[in-house]
C-alpha cells in the first residue's frame, strides 16, 4: 500500500517480474488493457520505486534488493489466490487518499 498506487502499476510490476524481458510500452499496455499514455505513467512510477529500468529495447523488471524482490513474489502469489480482495485493498486505498487529498482543495465560494 506505500508504494503501489493502481492496480495497474501492481498488474504491470508482476507481469514485468514474471516474463523477464524488455518491454515496450505499447506492448504493455496491451497486455494491461490501457492507454499507452497510462502505461507510460505506470512504468515511470515503477521505475521512481526501483522496481524498473528502462534499456536499449524498453522497460525490464530489475529489483536489487533481494528482500523487496522476496516481498514481490509474496505479493504474485497472494494476488493469485487473492485477486478480488487485493484489488479491493488497492481501489480503497486510493479512494482514502484521494478523499484526504481534496479536504486541501481550495474551493470558491458560490
């Protein structure tokens, strides 16, 4: 929950994970059934978490750090069995932050 923001960027980071290949992003969005401009976005925030980087062909899964790569392959295999209450935890999440965010909103007074 600290550091994925969407289902999408945790569908990409196992996808990434598991096929350990270079990516495009246009190939990627495809197989996420997303804009490529948000598959853009998402690469980028994987990218800022160190989880990916970015090489002469595309985008690669490449985590340094075997215990946050442990943590992602815990994270493949509750998502698995898991599906439905993982994304409902991500979705509320997101919603939580969002509703926190616009208390700050200024509003004009009508």
């Amino acid at each position: 929950l600290k550091t994925i923001a969407s289902v999408a960027e945790l569908e990409a980071l196992l996808l990434l994970r598991r096929e350990m290949a270079s990516w495009s992003v246009e190939t990627l969005a495809q197989r996420l059934y997303v804009p490529p401009a948000e598959a853009e976005l998402v690469l980028r925030a994987l990218m800022s978490l160190d989880f990916v980087v970015q090489d002469e062909v595309g985008y690669r899964y490449e985590c340094t750090a075997p215990e946050l790569d442990r943590l992602v392959e815990k994270t493949a295999e509750v998502y698995a069995r898991q599906l439905i209450p993982v994304t409902k935890l991500i979705h509320d999440h997101g919603r939580r932050i969002r509703r926190f965010a616009d208390a700050f909103r200024l509003r004009r007074d009508p």
